[in-house]
C-alpha cells in the first residue's frame, strides 16, 4: 500500500512537471510571437527627445517584460515620424515621442489638410517640460540681459540663432519683441547644435534653445544663460529669471513638452494600460534623476491633462503663427 502510493505520488508530480514545462514553453511561445514595441522618435539621435525616449522605452521593456525598439525618423517639422505612427498596423504596433510643436505647430507649419495629429493620434503621457533658454558667449558684450533689450531696439535688427522657424523658441521672441516695441532678425538653424555652434563663434548675437542643448556650456562656462524664454524660471537654472522679468506679456507662452502618443485607432484599454505602464516608469526614482540631468521637469500629465494642454497651446500658437505672417509681411524678419 505504501509503495503504491509512492508511486501514485511520483506519478503526479511527474504530471505537474511536465505542466509546468509545457506552461513555461507556450508562454515563451507568446512572447516570442507577441510584436515589438516600435517607439518613434520625431528627432534625429542624439537629441533631447531621443536621449528620452531610450531612456523611458529600456524602463517599459523591463516592467513589461517586452521587446521595445526605438526608431528615428525625423524630417518635416515631426510629421514624418507622427504619419509613421498613425499609419502603423497591428502588427508593427508604434507611439511616437516627440515634443508638443509636433502637435501644436507643424500644422500650421505644413500645409496638408489630411496631417490632423490632434485628431489620429491620442496623448499617453506628458514626460515632463524643458525650459527653453536665452544664451550668448559668456564675456562677450551681449552676455547680459540689459544688452539683449537693448539690442531688441538697434538698427539693423541683431541675428537671434533659433533652431528652426517656426519653434517655440522663435515665436516666444516674436512675442517678446513685439511687446517690447522691438525687432530681431531671427536666423534659423538646422536644430540647437548649429545654433549654439553660431553663438560660439559670433556669427549671431544670442541663441535659443532647449536646456539639454546647452546645460553642459552653462556649467562649464561656455556660455551664459540670460532668461528662461517662458512665463515662469526653471528649478534646473537657478539665478536664471524668465523673459517675463524683463518684458511682461500679456499671454503665457506654453513650455516645451515631451511625451508619448498612440494611434487613435487603438482600443481605449490598451492605450490606458500603456498609460499606467509609462507612468510607472517615468516616475521611477532612479529614471527620473535620469530625466531631470537632460533637463527635464516635472510635471508629469496623464492623457486626460495632457490633451487638454495640447489643445489650450493649439489656440495659442494658431494666434502666434498668424503674428509670425503678419510680422514677417510687414518687416521682413522676426
């Protein structure tokens, strides 16, 4: 009797064993078939949104347990990389991770009624926002905020570096000038490197652009960091004040924002699982100290919040594009 149930129980936990193995293979099975993720980035590598992205895509692999795979496609003011995105299939499922100009200015920028990204793509997450800076060579005769109001009031217009035309840095000039009674001639660049480049070597007076892009010269000295070009400073300068110190103005100009997108067409719950899994991820202590030295801010939105912010700015740079056209017509720069 005793034997026999010995073997009864070897027999069973034989029987377990080879469940669970078979358990283990189908399950390896679907992940294996389970697609990758494709994060795609709007920016070339190397930049602040991409730096991001790798950073956020290696923490959701880890927590889900998943493949994601990151992808660059920049070009077009972003709307290369936000189509990719909203034309992608079920099974190459992709989010874009971008900046909100992306969302907010390329259409007014490109001229394309079929580009609605408001309309196709849906808000997962606000990352966090990048303070957007005012900076000349440190010791030259323009490194002072004095100097830069001045310089709004010469004749001809002083060269202004902006990363593109059209950026938020270019229309948060266009706005202060204005205010001011002033001009600038701005001088657009291929993205922040050729910028900074043109300030280094005093071909332009001042130049703009996202703090990733020239925190590293700030500390080392390189150059100076004259205001924050937005309505309140940023906790990562401390001592550097916002343009609205110098020149007040009568609508708040929205802050750089990055953050994540899915298609409109997915479910709702897979995009609110997606949502609660980038959440978690970017909150994390260790990645968020990640996040702040590229110079990235708090807040963190969810999709509800976020999406009624990009919908407020949407207002907002549709009256600064059109400024932009009026002032261009008119004066031949800013």
């Amino acid at each position: 009797m005793k034997e026999e149930h010995m073997r009864d129980t070897s027999r069973a936990r034989w029987c377990a064993g080879i469940l669970m193995g078979t358990m283990a293979l189908l399950a390896a099975a679907c992940a294996a078939a389970a697609p990758a993720l494709r994060v795609v980035v709007s920016l070339p590598a190397g930049g602040g949104v991409d730096a991001m992205a790798r950073i956020v895509a290696q923490g959701l692999a880890k927590r889900c347990d998943c493949s994601v795979v990151v992808e660059n496609k920049p070009g077009a003011s972003g709307t290369i990389a936000a189509r990719a995105v909203i034309n992608s299939s079920s099974s190459e499922p992709s989010i874009l991770a971008s900046g909100n100009q992306e969302i907010t200015i390329a259409p007014f920028l490109i001229k394309d009624p079929y580009y609605r990204p408001m309309h196709d793509l849906q808000p997962l997450l606000q990352v966090g926002t990048v303070a957007s800076v005012l900076f000349a060579k440190a010791g030259g005769e323009w490194a002072s905020s004095a100097a830069f109001l001045r310089s709004l009031h010469r004749s001809p217009a002083i060269g202004i570096g902006v990363p593109g035309v059209g950026t938020p840095m270019h229309l948060a000039l266009s706005a202060v000038a204005g205010e001011a009674g002033g001009a600038f001639l701005a001088v657009p660049y291929k993205g922040a490197p050729g910028v900074v480049m043109a300030v280094l070597s005093q071909s332009v007076a001042y130049g703009t652009a996202g703090l990733p892009a020239v925190s590293s010269l700030i500390a080392n000295g390189g150059v100076r960091a004259l205001a924050v070009l937005g309505s309140q400073s940023s906790s990562l300068l401390p001592g550097v004040p916002a343009i609205t110190s110098y020149v007040p103005l009568r609508e708040k100009i929205p802050e750089i924002s990055y953050g994540f997108f899915a298609p409109s067409s997915w479910p709702q719950a897979r995009r609110r699982q997606l949502e609660a899994d980038l959440k978690a991820v970017v909150q994390d202590p260790d990645i968020r100290k990640k996040l702040e030295r590229l110079g990235i801010e708090k807040p963190v939105m969810g999709a509800a919040a976020y999406e009624a912010e990009l919908k407020s700015q949407l207002k907002y740079y549709g009256h600064a594009m059109a400024r932009l056209a009026k002032t261009e017509s008119g004066h031949g720069h800013q």
